[in-house]
C-alpha cells in the first residue's frame, strides 16, 4: 500500500502514540484520511482509525444513566477517567490509565475518587502533595458528568469542613516528625529492633521528596554489590568506598572546609551505606541497577524501587512495612511544637486538620521533616540571591523542623551557598514535569532566549543552568532544549536510563516541531538559534571539543526542521538547615547536643556541603543518615 502522509507529517507538533508504525493524529475527535477505496482490507469501512485519546464521546441531552470515559491533562501525562451515573448519582469512580508518579499521584488516583464517591462531591480538598492528580481526575469526572446530561454543579458542593477533632494523648518510644525518605527508613529499622513508633506526617500521604527523586544508593562494601561486581574494578570509586572518598576530597572547598579535608560526615555515611543496602535488600526494597548503561559504566550505583518515576515504589513498601510492623503514621497533622523537659526534648505537639490536638510524649525525638523550598520567607531570608525564585519540591518542605529546633536552641548551618536546578518543563499543560536527565536520553543542546549556548550542561548540569536562570541580562529568563529526529525518538523511550516517562513532552504539548530552524528561530525569540547549530554541527563533524570542553558532540540534523521544547531550570531544593553529629544528635551552635533530640534528610540540609563540598547526593544522605539515626536512637534508648 502507497501512502502519502509521511512519518514527518504525523509526528508534527504533536506526540507519538504507541508504536512508530501508527497512522493517528493527536488531536481528540480527529484520524487521518481514510484510505482509497481500492486500499481497503476486506471487512474494512470507511471509519478512520482512533486511538482511546482521540475518541470524543457523544453529549446526553438529557440525565442519561450509564458508563463515561473522559481524559484530563495531569502531572505526567493524561489521566484517563470512568464515571458511571445511576440515579442521578456518581455510582462508580476510577481512573482507568495514568503515568503519574509513583508513590504520589499513584495514590491520589485511588484515594480521592473514594473521597468523591462517599460524598458525592467533587470540591472534597486535594490529596495534598498530589493536588494536580486530583485536579485532572476532577476535571475528566466533570465532563464525563456533563457527557451524561447531568448537571455537574449538584456536585460541587463547596469544600469538605473538618470536625470532629479531639484530644489525643500518645506515649511511645520514639517520635518522628515526617515520614519522608529518613523517617521512614528510621522508623521501619527501629520497628523491627522492638521499638515503639509513631510518625506525625503533614501531608495525606507519605514519602516527602523520596517519590520525585531519581536517584541511587552507592553501595560499596555491601553483599549485592559483591554479588554484583564479581570481582571487577575493584579500585572503581563506586565499587571502593577508599577511591570514592579520594575522588569526593578534590571537591571540597575550602572557603568551607571546617574539618581540614577530613570529611566526617561524608565518611560516616559511605561507612554505613553497605550496610544499609542489604538491608533494605534483605527487608523487600528491590533495586533498579543503574550500572548497565554508558552514562554510568559498570557500577553498583543502585536506585530503591524503580528508577523511573522516582523511588515511589521503594517509598509505598516502606510505608506498608511501617503499619505491618505495628508502626502508627498520623497523616494530615502538623507538627507545631517540641515539648522539653529542661534541656530535654521528650515529646512534640501536633494539630490534624479535623482539629483534633496530639501531644505525644517518647524516650526519643526525631525530626524528619525535610527543607524549606516552599516557604518563599525562609527562602528570601536565608538564600537571599534566590529571593523570589520557584521551588519544585515537595510541597511539605516548609522548614517547620528547622524552625522548631531553633526554638529550642540547635544551630543552623551552610545556609545562603549556591543552589543547582534541574531542567523541567514550562507549566504550558498545566504544571512543570521534571526532565532532569533529558541532556542525557536526548541528543541535544540547550540554549537561552537569544538562541545562544551558556556553559557545560553535560559536565555540570544543575549548578550551570541554575546560575544561568539567574543571570537574566545576559540569558533572557528563557531556555530551549534543541533537538532532532533522533532525540525525538530516543525522548519517546529511553530505555538505557530507564525513563519512558518523557514521552509525555509529546502529549503535554512540550516539545513541538518546526519544519526550519527559521521558523523555530521565530517562535521563540532565538535570533542566534540558526548560527548557534550550525557552529554546533561543525564542531561534531570534525570530531573537537567546543568551547566548553565538551568532546563527542552530537550532531543535530536540520534538512527536515527541529524538534523544541521550552526549559525552565527549576531549584529544587535548599541546602541549609539544623546542625547535627555524625551520629545524628541536634546540636547547638557550640556543638553541645540537645538531649533526646535527632535529625535526618533535608531537614539538616546538606551532608555534603556541612564537609565543605558543593551538594550532590541528597537521596544517599537521607537514606543513610536515616539509618544512622535509628542505630543511634535504639542504642541510647535501650
């Protein structure tokens, strides 16, 4: 069969669906020509082929009962969602097909339908932490509502009210104040060495920054890693914790280096990282190796739970593991007080949002409770030249911990340093997706408004493209990721990184094509853009580095147009945050610990930066200093 509609024509600022052989537009309601007559397979009608996200689905004109299907754009990708009506009532709530991430939009897909169906309102508050999720299964449902015939404002009832609270007195062991990735690991390891806990969590659901993070474990000196390196690169930094710490020592700095090179806390937790890692293998915590690709050679660098979408599967065992194992989490209460006995701390203070009042009494208190990129006035305060800078973080991390401990005399440390972004996405589709590592599964080049190269986003990806967001007068505020045929195509499943994720940049709208680099040139703004790849190109053809150092430059082919997609480095994270030891007590300014008090993850900021490096292994510090602080807890309170 001859067809005249090529495969440029079908991906043209639009996504790919499902395999590259499908002949389907994006657009909802909309198919390509059918084919001639003589072109048919027997049996075929003239009815265009339609994919489920082209199906546009005949409106009632009249409250008709029955079974609907409606899509919303959400974080990831499209949420697909049923509504069945019966009586003039939602009878059924599911959504049917998401990419959201795991651990977080994941759980919003299933807890807030059931909201909706017990009250038959689609106003019920959001699954905070996942209030996108719930905004597109919200919207899908209003218009399966409206599909129907059926008045959609009957339910939208105005928000939930929140009674019924009362007084509740907790004594236990041990106290955590968030149940993010340290404060889960701590709580799951204390539990299964007989220890009594509870966690107060802020938010609906569990995990803090653990579900959005893309990261690994190095695991040098552990069992799987033996198992896995079978002997090889023995001297390999990432299988010998020796040549790591030697690599990591060149990077100190020492307009910081308070230890003379010594670099404790980074050595305290790559001494506790084997152990940890057999552990949570030991426990269920499944692995994503991250050593059987290029970017990371052969290495043990291993991601808990899933690489892709983050560490949200690795994140819902351990919370499970936490009720299996008689753990208690309070979710939905914020944590208002620590309460102390003299110098010591021997309880905190909590609020749920029915009202209800905690005061929680333990041997133990420990503050998990992550940073503070979503409070603007710690931000302004302690990062000033980032003042008025967005945040992509978990929307938790508002630094109550930290400013809970100053009330009670810990120090504060490596605040107001330099701040890495990641690249994520323009909030054109509704919000910002994360597509950190795109410099690595699409062949490409980033460039300002101007159209113009900025440094090295290969070698050093997050420090330099968040000093280039802030330096306006020389970038202009906006960034392009420029690519070709191939980088599409690599974009849509990249299977080296484990990443399939990104295909949503098609669908979301994110990345677009543009039949010339003069057109692209026009769209954006780009006035360089032309000369910029054309540069570029030269220096891949001939095999050199550009100015920049960058060697084995790909080579971005233009004869049929480029492929766009808009880039707003996003800080994620702040650095700063309470003092601790190696062994996780909070500490005064002097160094004095506050008895009964410990602290874990962001919520004492960088590990890295408190020996005087630039931040780097956030994920690793959490999960390690997590441990630690459980082997410090059950030894001192035994």
């Amino acid at each position: 069969m001859t067809m005249d509609l090529n495969r440029r024509d079908f991906l043209k600022g639009a996504g790919v669906v499902g395999a590259l052989g499908a002949v389907a537009t994006m657009g909802v309601g909309c198919a390509p020509a059918a084919p001639a007559e003589g072109d048919k397979a027997a049996g075929e009608t003239n009815a265009a082929a339609k994919t489920p996200n082209e199906t546009a689905y005949k409106k009632m004109s009249e409250a008709t009962d029955g079974k609907y299907v409606a899509k919303a754009m959400g974080h990831e990708n499209y949420v697909f969602v049923e509504t069945v009506v019966k009586d003039g009532a939602i009878a059924s709530l599911q959504v049917l097909n998401h990419d959201e991430t795991p651990g977080i939009g994941s759980l919003a897909a299933t807890m807030w339908p059931a909201k909706v169906l017990e009250t038959q309102n689609l106003d019920v508050d959001a699954i905070s932490g996942a209030t996108t999720t719930c905004n597109a299964i919200k919207n899908a449902a209003l218009e399966c509502l409206d599909n129907a015939g059926v008045d959609s404002s009957e339910f939208q009832k105005g928000p939930e009210e929140h009674t019924g609270g009362t007084e509740q007195a907790i004594d236990t062991d041990v106290i955590i104040m968030g149940a993010g990735t340290a404060g889960l690991v701590a709580a799951t390891r204390l539990l299964e060495k007989g220890v009594k806990v509870t966690l107060f969590e802020k938010q609906d659901i569990p995990g803090g920054s653990m579900s959005m993070t893309y990261s690994g474990v190095a695991s040098a000196g552990s069992k799987l890693q033996e198992n896995y390196s079978q002997g090889r690169f023995d001297d390999n930094p990432n299988y010998n914790k020796d040549a790591m710490m030697a690599v990591l020592s060149k990077y100190v700095n020492p307009e910081f280096d308070r230890f003379d090179g010594a670099m404790p806390y980074d050595h305290a937790m790559y001494d506790t990282s084997g152990a940890l890692v057999d552990w949570l293998h030991e426990i269920g915590v499944g692995f994503y190796s991250m050593g059987v690709n290029k970017a990371y050679g052969i290495t043990p660098y291993l991601a808990p739970g899933c690489y892709e979408g983050g560490c949200g599967q690795a994140m819902q065992y351990l919370a499970d593991r936490v009720g299996a194992l008689g753990g208690t989490i309070v979710y939905g209460a914020k944590v208002t007080d620590i309460t102390m006995d003299g110098d010591r701390a021997t309880g905190l203070v909590a609020e749920g949002k029915d009202g209800s009042v905690y005061t929680a009494t333990a041997k133990a208190v420990l503050l998990a409770s992550g940073g503070f990129g979503a409070n603007q006035e710690m931000v302004d305060e302690y990062y000033p030249q980032y003042a008025g800078r967005s945040f992509n973080c978990c929307p938790a991390s508002t630094g109550d911990g930290i400013v809970l401990g100053q009330k009670v005399g810990a120090g504060i440390e490596c605040m107001g340093r330099e701040l890495g972004a990641y690249m994520s996405t323009t909030s054109q589709a509704g919000s910002r997706m994360e597509i950190a590592f795109m410099y690595q599964t699409t062949p490409g080049i980033m460039v300002n408004a101007h159209g113009d190269q900025f440094g090295n986003v290969m070698k050093a990806n997050h420090f330099v493209i968040g000093a280039a967001l802030c330096d306006e007068e020389a970038n202009g505020g906006k960034f392009y990721w420029i690519t070709d045929e191939s980088g599409a195509v690599t974009t849509m499943n990249n299977l080296t990184w484990g990443f399939d994720t990104y295909k949503a940049v098609f669908e979301r709208g994110d990345m677009v094509h543009y039949d010339t680099v003069e057109e692209a040139a026009e769209a954006t703004g780009c006035t360089n853009l032309a000369a910029t790849l054309e540069k570029h190109n030269g220096h891949a053809l001939a095999g050199e580095e550009d100015e920049w150092k960058r060697s084995k430059l790909p080579y971005l082919d233009t004869h049929d147009g480029i492929w766009v997609c808009g880039v707003e480095p996003t800080f994620y994270l702040t650095t700063g945050g309470l003092m601790i030891d190696t062994s996780c007590h909070v500490t005064k300014e002097d160094g004095t610990v506050i008895p009964g008090l410990y602290a874990a993850g962001d919520v004492c900021g960088s590990i890295e930066e408190k020996d005087g490096k630039q931040y780097g292994m956030g994920f690793d510090a959490a999960m390690n200093y997590g441990y630690i602080m459980a082997e410090t807890v059950a030894s001192e309170i035994a």
